[in-house]
C-alpha cells in the first residue's frame, strides 16, 4: 500500500469552488473595465451621464447663488439686467464645458473631431450659416448689456408684428429680449433686431417743465 497523500487545507469543496470564484471575479472586472472604458458604448454613455449631471449640477448652484443674491434686501442696487444675463452665459458656457470634456475623453468622438478640424467641407458651412443668427443674437445680447439702452423694469415702446407695443422688459437673455405689454401679452424679440431698431425708452423722458409768467 502506497504512502497516504494528504489532503489540502480547505478539503476538496474548496478546490473545486475556486476556480469557479476566480473566473467570477475575472468577469467581474471584465464588466466594470468594459463599463468605465469609453472607447466603448457603454462607458461612452456613462460618462455622458456623469458629465451631464455635473454640469446640471454646477449650473443650479450657479442659478441659486444668483436668486439669493438678488433677493437679498441689501444688494437691491444691483445690475438685474447683467447679473441675469450673466447667469444664463454662465450656464451656457459650463454645459459647453461639458461638452468639449466628454468629447475629448471618447476616442471615436475626438478622432472624429479631429478629422473635421482637418479639412472645410460643405457641412461646416452649412453649420456655419445655420448659427449666424443664433450667434448675432448672442453678440447682439452683449451689445445691449454694454450700451445699455434699457434695463430690466423699463417701459420701452417698440415695434412688433402687431404694430407699436408699449410694455415693461422682463428679461435680457442670450437669444431674445421679453417685454411685457400693457394687456399682458408677452413680446419675445431677438436680440439682434432690438440692437438695430428704434425703440422709445419712456424711462428715460426728460421731465416736462411748464414755464411759469409772472
């Protein structure tokens, strides 16, 4: 009879079960580097998400700073019509941010960026004319916020498609102006047509002085 041959600590369950723990274990990590890897679809869309909830997030904390600051009962001298069209750039700008980040971090996104960088195509300049005025309106909006023919609260009388519209403005933001008229319509227009039309800020109307005789 032949010498006895131990038998491995653990018995012979716990040889027969770790290889089955250790393939698990390999497909667990195969999964979560499948997940977080963004040259796939998965981690593509993951990120997205990841970046989109951030930018979601920075950009409410910047909406609340902004409403407590101007609701604060000190600061009631403040420019509404700067800070508000301020706020909305900001947030503009972080979800570009954003944007620019997550489609640097996907490789199929950044080579495919690279590639249209390389060479104009008709594309870009349809892109190209297709923003001209989304991109006048936004210069039209800093225009406005640096000349300051109006601001928030005045009563300005402007032309819309109705005729002559006499109502208080609302809101400059980076696209429109909103004017509220009289009757409670509410007027939206874009900013490039506010920077090049005559509009009569009755805000700024000089006092009426009567001549007195003796």
């Amino acid at each position: 009879m032949g010498p006895h041959r131990g038998v491995p600590c653990g018995g012979s369950g716990s040889r027969s079960w770790s290889p089955h723990i250790s393939l698990r274990r390999k497909h667990e990590r195969r999964v979560v580097t499948w997940l977080f890897d963004p040259s796939s679809l998965a981690g593509a869309l993951l990120y997205a998400a990841i970046f989109l909830a951030a930018a979601a997030g920075v950009a409410r904390f910047i909406r609340t700073s902004v409403r407590r600051l101007l609701s604060h009962p000190d600061h009631g001298q403040l420019d509404r019509t700067g800070i508000q069209f301020l706020t909305q750039f900001s947030q503009a700008l972080v979800y570009l941010c954003a944007l620019v980040l997550w489609a640097h971090l996907v490789p199929f996104l950044r080579h495919l960026g690279t590639a249209l960088l390389a060479g104009v195509s008709i594309a870009s300049v349809v892109i190209g004319l297709a923003a001209q005025n989304t991109l006048g309106n936004v210069i039209s909006g800093f225009a406005l916020l640096l000349y300051r023919p109006f601001r928030i609260g005045d009563r300005l009388q402007v032309n819309s498609p109705a005729g002559l519209a006499t109502g208080t403005v609302e809101s400059l933001g980076l696209g429109y102006t909103k004017i509220r008229t009289e009757d409670g319509k509410l007027v939206i227009i874009p900013n490039s047509t506010m920077a090049t039309q005559v509009a009569l800020n009755l805000n700024d109307a000089a006092p009426s002085t009567e001549r007195q005789t003796g």
